[in-house]
C-alpha cells in the first residue's frame, strides 16, 4: 500500500492537472486488485469525444467530475451562460472537482449547450419516499457485528487510497468520517458495490462491508 | 432514488400550466436535489400557520453527519471562562422556550431570479414556519462565562465538506444576535424531537435571519473579537450594499453578508394554472418579514386596484401570518398579485432586486387561473 498512498500524496499536493485521471484509475485499479473478487475497473476511456485530447465523453465527463459530491440533478437545474458555466466549472474544479484542466472547456461548453437559458423550465419532482427517514438509520441486517480491526485492514487495502487513510477524504475520494450513510449499511453496501462517479464498484462480501462499517463507525463524531 | 430529477422536459414541449402545477406541487417535497437533499415545500401547504414537519423544506451544504443522540455542541475558544459541552441531556438545567419562527433559505427564490444565477434553483419552496423549542443562547454563553469583550459568536456543524479542498461551512453572528432571547439552541420542532434533515440532535434558530444562520448538527459555539472568516463568510452569502446592475461582481467593498430576510408574500392558492368552479372564492397565503411584524397584505385582483386581505394568526417579526381575500369568481381566466407591507415601511418589490447569488427573492408572487 504504501507506494499508493506515496502516489496520493503527489496528487493531493498539486492542483488537479493532467495526470490525475490517470492515477485515479491506476489508484482505483490497484485497489479492486486486494478485494475479494475480480474487479470491475472504471468506465473505459474514449479517444477524443468530449474535444481536442480528451479520453471521455461529456457525460462521462459530467459524472466523472461532478457526481462524487451530488447528484446530477443539480447541474441539470442550471440555466445559465457560457461564461457562467465556465466559471462554475472552475470553481469547482478549484475546490476539487477531478476534471482535467484540458478537459475544462468540453466539460463548461457541453454544460451549457444543454443547461442554457433557451432550455425548458426546470420541474422538480415530487419525492417518492419519506425523506425525512431516508437519510435516518436503518437496521444493520447483513451488515451487523463487523469487526473493526478487520475493517481498518481492509479499509487500507480497499478504500484509503481513494477516501484516505484517516478517511476524510483526498482529492479523489470523498469524507467518510461522521456520515448518515455509516448507519444505513444496506445503502451503503449497494454504492460499495456499484461504485458511483470516479469509484469503481467494490464487489465486496457481506461480512467485509459489515468490517469496514464497524471500523469507519469507531471514527465517530467529534 | 427517485430519477425523475434527470427528466428532459424539452422532448415534452411542457406548457407554462405544467410547470406551474409542478412547482405548486401535490403534498409533497419537491427534490432540488437528491445527494444531499435539497428538497422545497410545496406552495400549496403555505396555506396554514405552522408548516408540516414532513413538508418542511431541506437543505444543507455537505448532507447530514451520523445521527448521534448524544452528539456534544462545544462552547469553547478564548472568549468563554468555562468551556462547555452540552448533548440534549445536559440542556434541561437551562429554561425551556418554544416560539415561532420562519425559516428562510437565503437563496429561496433564486430559480425566479433574472439575469439568472448558479446555485439550487429554488421556486418558492425553500420556507416554511414551525415552532421550535430549545433554550436561549443567551443562558448557554452566560453559563459559559462569556467574555463581555466578544463581538461575535462563531459557529460550524458536524457536517463535514466531502473533500479537504471544499470550504467547510461555517458562519458568524454578531453579539447582540447571539444574545437576543429569541436566538435558541432548539431540539425540538413543531412539538416533536429534530428529525435529521432538520438538524438534530441540535440546531440554532435565529428568527428574522436567513437560513444559513440556523446552523444545524450544531457542533461548535465560539464567542471571538472577529466574525468568522473563510468561503461562506468572504465570498458566499453576501449581497450587494447598494443594488448592482447584472453582471456585476461583487467585492469585499461593495458586498456585506446577508443577515435579516426581507418582506414578503406567497400565495398558496388558487394555484398558478390551476383550474376551480365558479363561485365564492379565496386567495390565501402568508405574508412575513425578518425585520418586522406585517403591516398589511395586498391584492391586486385582474390588474385591478389593490384591495386589502384579512390576516389571521399572531403578528411579529420574523414570524408568517395567514392572509385571505374572497372574491366572487366569474367563468375565465384570472389573475391576482399579493404584496406585503411590515410594520417597518418596507414593500414587497414588483421585482426583486438582482445579485450574483439570487438570495431574498421577494418579488410580487402572481398566480393565473381558471374559472370553470
């Protein structure tokens, strides 16, 4: 692990540039290679889709940068100009959105060829499911008496490349520390598994969420 | 998760009716935003004094933390004699208070905003009034041994920005608002202990001022000499000391942080597109202001004159009364305006005033409608 964490603490020391994606996906790689079972790597790149030099689509782009930290219905609600969308883009990239500096321009200008001023309203929809309850805690089911010390190895192993080691997060994987989410283990179980934006899925075994669940608990709040 | 957030409405060639009906909403939260949730109170539940807790408006930066029982707000910093840290438990030794009080999100109203602007792109649903039980502030500092010396209380929640290089939320208040009996460190709401989405185990509550003040997961108190500082002291939740034309940048010279929210109106129904029988009818809405009590609440009926409505429920600052005007209703389309006064003088605009973030919306809210 540790020539990793040497290769996170390189990224986390610059501005995201260049060469980030490309450490993302060895980074996420290289930790499939320690779970359980074979691992399903990041969304392939494509040559040349989103502009001059780019290896991803717009909308891969979009999830890749934006959806680590919410969902996409926030960029969808915009309507806003070129000129907005360019600055949005940069500050959010300044703030730690994994987009490329060569990728700024496809990404702020696909943006605003769809979230424009010209676009049809934004609706909102009605939620579905009680909302209050669906961020409160639920039963830990399949995922009860995890093992913490067993959950902070495979933490290390499996998640702390990405999420870091004390699991507040790093330039390419979010806090972990004092979330709702730790105490809905089958919501989190099915994001482990699914992965979500940069996150590859983690095709990780029941008792092992349960492990790293009890490890991430015992960070506790403040 | 509900999908319908990513739903293309060009391919549906949506009437202005349509989207208005969505906007008002059918008794339930409208999803701004599922992760985190930022999600608005339809219109028509501001038909009444006290919001449903289940339709109460949610919004937060980062999401929520862990909900923790027992989770500790720290009094701490060089300010206080006595450093404290209070879970729920530990706040029975101070006086209960229960009030009423509006919450606003400052940027309520920012999806109505022109030239538009970034951000949550709020209707009108981003409000709604509850009332709310905790102790004063007050009492906790002065348990604390506050530093009369302090000039502002500095404060943050549990909840903690998803990466390192995100500014992390935190926000001040000047003394004298700290130490105003109605600024309460709240656990309760609407007579029923804080739900998650609404801060619990602990949240302040700072009537009359805009919503980031209310700081939920509240975790950290710090009298100090300076106002907080960092991304939502400096560059977020700031307005335009004079109004700036769109487009306009704002500086740390021209710009001061939000506080009060300003007066206004909304109308819960008739609903906007809405289609009713003919007969007696009713406009009713709420009326509020963060600066003071309402005055009065106006109807402009047709483009006609405008007509006063009554008002229902206890006036004061910071706090929504009901109002209703009744009409006789004639087949065809109509249209009505609402416009409040407070007991200040200030009036509801025709427009609002523009900033770069679109925060204090207050514009006139009309609504159009058919009579059967």
């Amino acid at each position: 692990m540790e020539p990793e964490r040497l290769s996170l603490e390189r990224v986390a020391s610059r501005d995201v540039g260049g060469r980030v994606r490309a450490l993302a996906l060895a980074l996420a790689l290289a930790a499939c290679r320690s779970s359980s079972e074979p691992p399903k790597p990041a969304p392939a790149p494509e040559a040349g889709v989103a502009g001059a030099g780019s290896a991803h689509t717009p909308e891969e782009l979009v999830a890749l940068a934006c959806t680590g930290c919410h969902g996409p219905d926030l960029p969808a609600q915009q309507r806003l100009t070129a000129k907005q969308w360019d600055a949005t883009v940069k500050k959010m990239s300044g703030w730690g959105a994994l987009v490329d500096d060569k990728d700024v321009p496809a990404l702020s200008a696909y943006l605003a060829s769809r979230y424009n001023g010209s676009a049809a309203p934004y609706v909102p929809p009605e939620t579905s499911e009680d909302a209050l309850a669906a961020i409160e805690p639920t039963d830990d089911g399949a995922y009860a008496n995890g093992v913490a010390t067993r959950g902070r190895e495979l933490y290390t192993k499996t998640c702390g490349a990405c999420h870091a080691p004390d699991a507040r997060g790093s330039s390419l994987g979010t806090n972990l520390v004092d979330r709702y989410l730790l105490f809905r283990a089958t919501d989190f179980a099915a994001i482990v598994r699914a992965g979500r934006g940069r996150m590859p899925a983690q095709p990780l075994r029941d008792p092992d969420i349960a492990d790293v669940l009890a490890f991430l608990r015992t960070l506790g709040a403040g | 998760m509900n999908r319908r957030g990513f739903l293309e409405l060009g391919a549906l060639a949506a009437s202005s009716a349509i989207v208005a009906r969505a906007f008002a909403g059918g008794g339930k939260l409208l999803a701004y935003g599922e992760r985190p949730q930022e999600l608005a109170t339809p219109l028509s539940a501001f038909d009444q004094l006290e919001t449903p807790t289940e339709l109460f408006f949610i919004r937060s930066h980062f999401g929520p933390p862990a909900l923790v029982a027992n989770r500790h707000v720290k009094i701490g910093g060089g300010f206080v004699k006595k450093p404290l840290q209070l879970a729920v438990s530990d706040l029975a030794r101070f006086t209960e208070v229960t009030l009423t009080a509006v919450l606003q999100c400052a940027g309520n109203g920012r999806g109505l905003i022109v030239p538009r602007v970034p951000g949550v792109q709020w209707g009108h649903g981003a409000v709604g009034q509850a009332s709310w039980t905790g102790v004063r502030l007050r009492d906790v500092l002065d348990a604390a041994g506050l530093d009369p010396s302090a000039a502002h209380v500095q404060l943050a929640g549990a909840d903690l920005p998803p990466k390192p290089t995100v500014p992390a939320f935190k926000r001040s208040i000047p003394i004298a608002r700290a130490l105003d009996p109605s600024t309460l460190i709240a656990y309760r709401m609407n007579g029923a202990p804080l739900r998650l989405a609404h801060g619990a185990p602990l949240r302040l509550i700072v009537p009359g001022w805009a919503g980031n003040h209310w700081i939920k997961w509240l975790a950290h108190v710090e009298p100090a000499a300076e106002p907080a500082t960092g991304f939502y002291m400096e560059k977020g939740y700031r307005v335009p000391k004079t109004p700036i034309p769109p487009g306009t940048a704002l500086t740390p010279d021209n710009s001061e942080p939000l506080t009060v929210f300003p007066v206004k109106s909304l109308i819960a129904r008739p609903g906007d597109g809405e289609h009713v029988a003919r007969g007696r009818q009713e406009i009713v809405g709420v009326a509020f202001s963060g600066a003071a009590a309402i005055a009065k609440v106006e109807i402009q009926l047709d483009d006609g004159a405008w007509q006063p409505a009554k008002l229902e429920g206890e006036p004061g600052a910071g706090r929504w009364q009901l109002f209703r005007f009744a009409f006789d209703a004639t087949p065809g389309t109509h249209r009505a305006a609402v416009r409040a006064t407070d007991a200040a003088g200030a009036v509801q605009p025709e427009h609002a005033i523009w900033n770069p973030s679109g925060y204090h919306w207050n514009a006139w809210h009309r609504v159009t409608w058919e009579v059967a």
